[in-house]
C-alpha cells in the first residue's frame, strides 16, 4: 500500500525507501496548490494518505493509536522546541495556525482582518468554540492568554472584544503584516481551572494521563461531525480517533513497536528505517531536515562562526551519528531555506589560548552525544595519532594542537536537559561567558539562526537531522502542521 504527498508517491517500505527529494519537495510541492490526480490523491493540502477510496466505517475504529517519538523527546513543557513539538498541537491552539509550507490557516479563528501599520488585529472566533472542558472562548481568556506576550516582536498591548462579538489584539508597536506571526506556540489560548494550577485548552484532544516524561495518552473532545478546529482536517474529513497514546520509544523499543502493530512511529535512527524497509505493510516518509548540530567553542575575543570545511562535515554526518544526518549545507545547497552562515571559512579557525578540557552534551539527546564522543576520539584518543583533515582540524578548534597530553585528558560529559536549555537562554541574553574551558554539543531548529552569534563562543555548524515517518498501511490522513510535523487530528485505523 502507498501513500500520496502532493503528486508525490510515497512507495510501501518493503519496495522503496523515499529519499531526499521528498524532504525538499515537502515545504514547496505539497503545499503549493497542486492539481488534483487521480482517485485517492491528495493535492496541495498538506495530507499524507493512502491511495484507498474509503476510510473505515465510524463503528469500525480503533479506540486508539500508539505513536512512537525520538528518544530525545521530552513531555514536560508546551513550549519545549524539541520533538515534542509532535505532541502538543494536538491539545493546544493558538488564534492562528500555519500548515507544512507557513501559510496561515484558520485555527481558534476563523478569519482575521488587520490594520493597515499592524497596530491592530480583529478575529472572529469561530462557532461554539470553547475549552476542552466544554467552557466558552472569552475575551477575558484571550486576554491573560496573551498577556505580556509578543506577537513577531511586538508586544501585546491590549485585547478587546468589539461590538459584533470578534477579539480585537492591539499591538504596542505597528509591522506585523502576517498573521502566521500569531502562530507561535507561546500565544496557545488556555484557562487556568479555579482553584488548580492546571489548565484547559482548545484543542482537539486533552491530556488524559502522562507518566513522568516519557508517555501520554490524550482524549478526543470532540465528537464526529462537530467543526474540527483547523480548517486543513476539515478538508480531508475528520473523524477524530477516540484517544492518541503517545510514547518516548529508544532505537530498540521502536523496533518492537513496529513488531506489534504501532500506528506510527517517528525516529531519527537510519536502524529503524533500514528495519522498516523490510515490512510490506509499513511506508516511510521522511519529513524536512529540521534540527542543526553545532559545536560551541569558547572564544574570548567575543563571538563568531564559521563552517567547517564540507569535507570534514560530510565524514561526521556518515560515521559519526545513527541519526538520519547531512552535512551542514554551507553556500552549495539550492532550493532550499537558506542555512549557511553570513561568515563560512575553509580555515581551521584560530586556536584559543585555553585548551578546552570537556564537551558538555544533553544527556537525553543520542546524536548530541554521539557527536561529542566523535570529536573527543579525534583529538584525543587512539584516532589523535592519525594524521588527517578531521583530526587535524578539531584540534586546532578546541585548542589542542601541539599540547597531546591536554588532547588526552578530554573528555564528553552528559548534562540534563534543563541545564543544557538554561546554559543556551543565559548565552542568547548575553549574560554566560564560558570559563575557557570548556565547549558544547548543541542543538537548534533550522528554521532558527544557527549561525546566530553567541557571546563568548565561536559557533560551528556540524550536521543536519530529520525525522521519518513510519506508518502503518492502516492508518488514515496524517495531516502535515507547522514545520512540516505530523498532527494526528483526523487520522484512523480498524479496528483489530
């Protein structure tokens, strides 16, 4: 069984393993208003879908799918930039959304209108919204929703509800022309309950149980028939499972999952779909590189980056990780985002007066301590004493080159994932200097500034990853959200 993207056809995995030209084609192709093909494609709506005529009867459903997620996902936070991101869509909605390719689609709204400088923004709601525990969408809510918030880097001045019923936002300064700006998962409209902490949101679905970091389930709120929320589920017929399990799985647990039947399973590990190409009943699809690994070396004369040369970056990209990974793309990729840095140089960069004796990692990440295993192996173990590019380089980054008994006293070291997104905040706002001593594995959208400066540290773009989709030949409509992720708000299986 396969499925269609676009006019892209997505071959079962036990034939074909869809390549990159998918990834790239996933941001144009399947979000460009393509025309429609024949029976069973889907075209320009961002849907994945397979080429059958029907999906299965409402009284014939599974009462839930199992999804799997990366190992590096964390459950904890709404605002978290990893790939949890997956999961939290599916309870949270903001006045706003934007589908696979960033264009603005309704959402908690149903249109918009704006003034002229951007001061000012009107939305009409749409009917009988309301929070998942079934109380009305007010202005009240919008209001402390979006309080102390910005909307593209203006700041929320006021929120208003205007005679005819619609929410006016006024912005404390004019320019916001999109209203894909809106979008940003940290203006998510919610109500805290009386008397709790906890709070309800819009969304389709609402968090039923979550055990520690690594599991939630979520129940549908609502019911067949009733307006779904996102116009893009509307549009492809939404049939709302009943709940979503979803389930931190390591490369091993993924392969058991696919064993017993999962409806899905996202993985970054090229095991897992080498494993899923042998399955009849399973396709792969590989979504949009969409996460940027650079190396943070300390640099007391300020901040800077700079790629490494192509070469060394196309090494680690093939041996260093089990992620699905590319070289970071520098000046030669075409047709795609632009994701090279304003300042790439072939030099190896100047050597730093202090020899770094550590790399910091995310403990939770696997390619982030793959990463930082490799380098240490390069410069100071057994591989030190081979006199090639890689080598040769990292030494003079991290400052190594000519000192052999500091090269061998390096050493990669796991921090929690809360030191490691608290160490990068205190870096953005300028108030971290490193000690000199030691450098970091970290992580950022594609999307974000990778090459963004840094104070104290030179920054050093190493490698690209993305996600795979797995799925089961089963499963129904899986709509492609912002950034290209998975959102299963109208997706079905049989029932067993």
């Amino acid at each position: 069984m396969g499925f269609q993207l676009g006019n892209m056809f997505v071959a079962p995995a036990g034939r074909s393993l869809i390549g990159a030209s998918l990834a790239a084609a996933l941001g144009a192709a399947a979000c460009a208003g393509l025309p429609p093909g024949p029976p069973g494609w889907v075209g320009g709506d961002c849907v994945i879908r397979p080429l059958e005529e029907e999906p299965p009867p409402a009284s014939n459903r599974a009462p839930m799918l199992r999804i799997g997620l990366p190992e590096a996902a964390r459950l904890i936070s709404h605002h978290a930039d990893g790939d949890e991101r997956i999961v939290w869509p599916h309870v949270d909605e903001t006045l706003v959304a934007t589908d696979c390719a960033g264009h603005p689609v309704p959402s908690l709204a149903s249109s918009w209108t704006h003034s002229d400088s951007g001061h000012r923004w009107v939305f009409a709601l749409r009917p009988g919204a309301s929070f998942s525990d079934s109380t009305p969408v007010t202005s009240a809510a919008i209001r402390t929703s979006l309080h102390r918030r910005s909307v593209g880097g203006a700041p929320v001045d006021s929120v208003t509800e205007t005679g005819d019923g619609r929410i006016a936002v006024h912005l404390a300064v004019p320019g916001v022309q999109s209203a894909a700006a809106f979008s940003d998962r940290t203006l998510a409209v919610r109500r805290v309950t009386p008397g709790s902490r906890s709070s309800v949101s819009t969304g389709l679905y609402r968090m039923l149980n979550r055990e520690r970091d690594r599991v939630i389930s979520l129940q549908s709120v609502r019911t067949e028939g009733e307006n779904p929320g996102p116009a893009v589920a509307g549009r492809v017929g939404f049939r709302p499972t009943p709940r979503l399990h979803f389930e931190v799985l390591t490369a091993s647990d993924a392969l058991n999952a696919l064993d017993i039947g999962w409806a899905a399973v996202l993985t970054r590990n090229r095991r897992v779909t080498e494993y899923a190409s042998g399955i009849d009943r399973l396709s792969v699809v590989t979504l949009q590189w969409d996460r940027t690994y650079r190396l943070l070396v300390p640099d007391s004369s300020g901040s800077s980056s700079e790629a490494p040369p192509n070469h060394i970056l196309e090494t680690l990209a093939r041996d260093a990780v089990s992620a699905q990974a590319r070289a970071y793309p520098g000046t030669e990729i075409t047709g795609e985002p632009k994701l090279m840095c304003e300042e790439t140089s072939e030099s190896a960069g100047p050597a730093v007066s202090v020899a770094v004796r550590r790399i910091l990692y995310d403990g939770n990440d696997p390619t982030a301590a793959e990463l930082a295993a490799r380098l240490v192996a390069l410069t100071g173990g057994r591989a030190a004493s081979v006199d090639d590019g890689p080598t040769d380089y990292f030494r003079r980054v991290l400052g190594l080159e000519g000192r052999p008994e500091q090269a061998a006293k390096l050493r990669a070291s796991s921090i929690s994932a809360w030191a490691e997104s608290q160490r990068r905040s205190r870096s953005r706002s300028g108030g971290s200097r490193s000690d000199g001593t030691t450098a970091y594995v970290s992580v950022s959208q594609v999307a974000a500034a990778e090459c963004g400066r840094l104070p104290g540290y030179r920054v050093y773009p190493l490698i690209n990853t993305r996600l795979s989709l797995i799925m089961d030949g089963r499963l129904r409509g899986v709509f492609l959200g912002a950034e290209g992720l998975p959102m299963f708000t109208h997706a079905t299986m049989p029932a067993p």
